[in-house]
C-alpha cells in the first residue's frame, strides 16, 4: 500500500482537492440560491399582502365616501324641507301683518275722513251748509279741499 501511495502521482491528489473545493463551493452557493429564493418567496408573499391590504384600503375608502356623500345629500334635502316650512310659515305671517297693517291704515282713512266731516259740520251755517255753494260747510282747509280724491297711503 505504501508503494502505491507513493505511486499516485501528486496531480491526482490536486484533483481530488480540487473536485472536493468545487463540491463544497457548488454546494455553498446551492445554500445561497436557496436563501435567495425563500427572501424572494417571503418579498413577494409580503407585497401580495400588501397589495391585498391596499386593495381592501381603496375599497373601504370608496364606501365610506360613498356613505358619506348618501348621508350628505340627505342632510342637504332635510335643511332644504326644513328651509322651505320656515320660510313657507313666515310668509303666511307675514301676509297676516301685512293685512292688518293695510286694515289699520283703512281704519285710521276712515276715521280722519269721519272727523273732517264733523269739524265742517260744526264750522258751517246752522242748517249744516255754507255761503260758498260747494256743499261742504266752513272754511276749507288743507284736509277738507278734496275729500273724494284718494289718499296717500304712508307704508
């Protein structure tokens, strides 16, 4: 056995180290692809995650503008029937005051018509006539020149 180590020529031990350098770097660099390819199993099961998570943020964003925007246009269509009984219910009053503003103006015509009548009355000749022949008894006055034409309503 002796004779034979001593025959084997020193390339074949070179060879054999290098077979078993090449062994071990081939499988140094198996360890390596495969820790590669589970940090890039472990990045794209991430980003499909992430994807998911992104896609299920869009989606519930979309809804709660979409409930937002129903419950906005329902708040807006309240105000609006809320605005149209108020305003709807001060029209009505307000037709009311304008119809006895427009009752009084009538009442006080009536009356400031009712005392000029009674002060020529009182003025005037004794049979309720005057010397002037125009009907109406006592001086004239600013009040009394034209009691037939209409007046001027002050609102």
């Amino acid at each position: 056995m002796d004779q034979l180590r001593v025959a084997i020529p020193e390339e074949v031990r070179a060879a054999k180290r290098i077979n078993a350098e090449g062994e071990r770097i081939i499988e140094k660099a198996q360890d390596e692809a495969t820790r590669i390819v589970s940090r890039a199993q472990e990045q794209a099961a991430f980003l499909i995650g992430e994807r998911g998570l992104l896609e299920l943020a869009e989606a519930e964003g979309r809804r709660i503008i979409a409930e937002a925007e129903a419950a906005g246009d329902e708040v807006r269509a309240g105000a609006d029937d809320y605005a149209i009984d108020i305003l709807s219910t001060l029209e009505a009053e307000a037709e009311k005051a304008l119809l006895g503003i427009r009752k009084g103006i009538t009442v006080l015509d009536d009356r400031r018509a009712d005392l000029a009548a009674a002060e020529s009355q009182a003025a005037g000749a004794p049979d309720g006539r005057d010397d002037d022949d125009d009907g109406v008894g006592g001086e004239a006055s600013d009040e009394d020149e034209d009691e037939d034409a209409p007046r001027p309503v002050v609102r």
